[in-house]
C-alpha cells in the first residue's frame, strides 16, 4: 500500500511540475505580444520581486497583514465556537437568532470594510474588524451545523455510565464538533485572508493591500504580479505544510482516509 | 433456581409492583419479579411489551412510575443508586474517534475519584484481553468487524467491573454466526466473573441458549406472563434435541 501511495505522489508531483511549466510558458507567450505595463512576463516579475525583497519593507508588510488576518480569524475563532455550540444545543435560541446570522452573511466584505473606516478610521483595528465580520459567521454556522450532528445515542452512552454534562460536552460534544469547526476554520482563513486585502487598500498605510494599491496607483503592474504570486505562493505553502497534515493527524479515524 | 420473595433482600435486582406510564398511556403494569446473584435472566417479549422500558428503568434511565425497585439489597431513588450497574445498548455506540481501548476506557472516565490514566490504560488492555482483541486496542472502530466492535462494545461494559450487567438485545445486529460466537463468549466470561445477567431479547432461542430463567412479559400493557426455569446443562446448542424442545415449548409462551 506504502509503495502504491509513494509512486502516486510521485506522479502528483510530476504532474504539478508540468503545469506550472505550462503556465509559465502561456504566461510568457502572452506577455510577449502585450505592453509591460497591461501584462509584464515572468522575468520582469521576478525581477521586481526580488527588488520587493530589497526594499526593506517586504517582511514588514507580510508580517503586519498576517498579523492582522490572524488576530481577526482568533477572535472570530474565539466568539464563533462557543456561540456556535451554544446554538447548537439550544434550537429556541437558534430559531430566533437565525435571521440575523442572515443579514451579516449578506453584508459584502467591502461595505465593512466602509464601516471600519467610519468607525476605527486607518488603522490595525480596520483590517481586523473586517477579516472578524468575515470570519466569524463561517466558524459559528460550520459549528452550529457540527452540533446538530452530535448523535443522542452517544449522549445516551455517557449518560448511561453517569457522566456529568461537562464531561459529555468534553467527550462527546467537542469530538463531534471538531471536525465541523476545521474545516469552518479553514474557509474562514481563506475568506478572510481575501477580505484583509480589500480593507488594507482602503484603511491602513502599510501591508500588502496597501502595498498593492500603491503599485496598481503608480502602473507599477510587475510589483503587483510580484505581491500576488507572493500571495498565491504563501497560501499554497500554508495549506499542504500545516493545515492538510494537522487535518490528517486530527481525522486518522474518519473512513475517507 | 429459586424464585422465592423471601429471598428478595440478597436478590442482585428486585422488583415489586413496577409501573410505568407515558403520559396517559400504561406501558407497565405491576411487574414483580427477582434477580439472584451471578444469575443470568433474559426478558422475553414481542416489540411493544415494555422490555425495553423495563431494562432502562433498571438501568436508571428512567424513572418508575410505581413501584419498588431493589438493587443489591438497597431500596433505589429514581435514577440514582445505580453504580454497581454496567449498560450494553443494542448497537454498539463505539465513539469513532477512539480506538477500541480509549473506547472501552470510556467506562471508566465517569468514575469519581477520578482513576488515573495509566491505572485505565492497564485495565482497558486486560478487558480488552478477556474479550478476545488482542492485538487490536489501537484499532479506530471503522477497521473493525461487526463482531469486533461488539466485543469492544462488551469490553466497555466489563471495564469497570461491574456486579451487574444489563444487556438491551446486545447482539441483534449480529449475524447468526457472529450471534452464537458472542453468546460462548458472554457465558465463557459469566463463567470467570459470576456477575448477575440481565438481558432483552425477543429471540426465544437467545433467551433458552443464555438464561437459567426467562421473564416472559404480555403486552400492552407490559406484565409478567410466566416465569420459565431453564434447567439444561450448559453448552447448550440450539440443534440438541432438549434444546429444541425447550424452545419450542418457550415459543408457545409468547
């Protein structure tokens, strides 16, 4: 089985390896016929990156972004989790809140982000807010959802050799809900991570939105290329180095392995 | 076996006058009857007889609406009084994201002091052991055979050692092979531990092949019918002629 697994990932591997040369390929055949500033090629790309890693700022700017998408997804993470369970286990209480998880989930990211501005003017406090409103309905449904699948005869199981509802919201209840709160968690990241964008253009004077903007103001297009291949590059990273394996290990007893 | 009321004090479960009403429906009525120490007791009944409803106010998860209920010598209060007691549902109710020794270490988590980890551990192996899965403690429920899981289902049941074992038809979902392989399996632990059985079953020849008495309840509402002794020598098989006939003349009881 091991050997079977290891000569499909290496074909994995052979395959990715293909199309990103197919890609950069098309991406330098396209380039070619159009004006630098509509569509530069990869060379100039990776030029103006590694003139991105010079200018000092690069690691300043990544790392204020992720520090604000990260605070924004904890505290989303923070609130949406218990409010989640919480109407999970109480259907009243859910059927009233309902409609209200409805109208946040309507309102778009930008018209937040307009409020924060209002509200918290150009600061860290802006982009945070907007990755929170973005995040958090998707952590408190995934979880809420995750609660209604807690099978009662499990309860039923616990009660049975007396356990406290402590102990069968710890044993039972988490369990069941974990894997509804990953993967929550995970679109609310993604989502979120997006969304900080939008509100770095628009509410704060550093971070890779900002930075962004400011190519996009200047026509500076490989700077903005550089910064999005940055993105695309990270979150790939992210997701095979930390998320798919932490997702592996949690769920090793799910049948889908 | 006696079924003598004077005995009804050293008796492992007594019941005296049990009733139990759902709203306005009577599902029991005026069940009495004894269970002795290290005795193996089947109830016996079509669906809707109140079997079920029997064995969960036993076990403490209902509560009588009339009626005494003795466990051990002790008069019990509603749902209470009930730790000397183990549970085994009709499905097996595994917890999926343990392995079948984390699962049969769920019995013993509720108890208070609290046993250390270590201490569940050993006693989770040796169960697991005494059921037959060696070998398998670090298996997740989803690599496991109907029968495997039964057996982890079992060991949890026997984890803590229990003086009494309720069985709600604990094997029905078995098949018939599977069925009679965990029938010696509970008889061959019965055997080593002497704990008092007591089980549903709507299977006559479960109840003629594992009790040394069978309850047999009338239905709607639920009461006792007859009280039968099986007095054949154990194994018994449900080909062997005495066997059989006890099962039929059971049969026509119900």
């Amino acid at each position: 089985m091991s050997t079977v697994s290891r000569s499909s990932f290496a074909s994995t591997v052979a395959q990715r390896f293909v199309l990103v040369i197919l890609l950069l390929a098309a991406w330098w055949l396209a380039a070619l016929r159009m004006p630098q500033f509509v569509l530069p090629g990869p060379l100039r790309v990776a030029h103006a990156f590694v003139g991105l890693l010079q200018s000092g700022t690069f690691f300043d700017d990544l790392g204020i972004t992720l520090y604000r998408v990260v605070a924004g997804f904890l505290l989303a993470a923070a609130a949406g989790a218990p409010l989640g369970i919480a109407l999970g286990s109480n259907p009243r209480v859910a059927h009233f809140f309902e409609p209200l998880l409805s109208i946040v989930n309507t309102v778009s990211s930008a018209i937040w982000a307009v409020f924060a501005i209002i509200w918290f003017g150009i600061s860290n406090a802006t982009t945070i807010f907007v990755v929170f409103m973005t995040a958090m309905p998707l952590i408190l449904t995934n979880v809420w959802q995750g609660a209604l699948t807690v099978d009662i005869n499990l309860v039923e199981l616990a009660r049975s050799f007396r356990m406290s509802q402590t102990q069968i919201m710890r044993k039972i209840f988490l369990p069941t809900i974990l894997p509804h709160f990953f993967a929550g968690a995970r679109l609310a990241f993604g989502f979120g991570w997006r969304v900080s964008l939008v509100a770095e253009t628009i509410g704060s004077s550093n971070g890779i939105g900002y930075r962004l903007r400011q190519a996009a103001d200047l026509v500076q297009t490989d700077q903005v290329f550089a910064w999005t291949v940055t993105l695309v590059v990270l979150m790939l990273l992210l997701e095979a180095g930390v998320l798919k394996p932490l997702e592996r290990r949690l769920f090793r007893w799910k049948k889908t392995d | 076996m006696s079924t003598a009321i004077s005995g009804a004090i050293s008796a492992a479960i007594s019941l005296r006058s049990v009733g139990k009403n759902f709203g306005s429906l009577k599902v029991l009525d005026h069940v009495s009857f004894d269970v002795a120490q290290g005795e193996i007791v089947a109830l016996l009944g079509t669906s809707g007889c109140g079997k079920s409803t029997l064995l969960n106010m036993v076990a403490g998860l209902l509560e009588a609406t009339e009626g005494e209920l003795w466990i051990d010598g002790k008069r019990t209060e509603g749902t209470k009084d009930r730790n000397a007691l183990s549970y085994m549902f009709q499905e097996d109710r595994l917890l999926p994201w343990r392995t079948a020794r984390a699962n049969a270490e769920f019995g013993l988590e509720a108890a208070s002091p609290a046993i250390p980890a270590r201490e569940r551990h050993t006693r989770a192996n040796a169960v697991l052991d005494l059921v037959g899965l060696q070998g398998f403690a670090d298996a997740h429920p989803h690599q496991l055979s109907g029968g495997m899981r039964s057996r982890v289902a079992l060991a949890r049941s026997l984890v803590t050692g229990p003086r009494i074992l309720l069985m709600d038809e604990p094997f029905s979902k078995l098949d018939p092979q599977m069925r009679s392989q965990m029938h010696d399996e509970l008889l061959r632990i019965h055997a080593m531990q002497r704990m008092t059985v007591l089980f549903v079953t709507h299977d006559v020849e479960e109840a003629i092949v594992l009790a040394d008495r069978v309850v047999v309840l009338a239905p709607r509402p639920g009461r006792v019918r007859e009280i039968v002794d099986v007095e054949l020598p154990r194994p018994r098989t449900a080909t062997d002629p005495s066997v059989a006939e006890a099962i039929r003349q059971l049969r026509l009881l119900i």
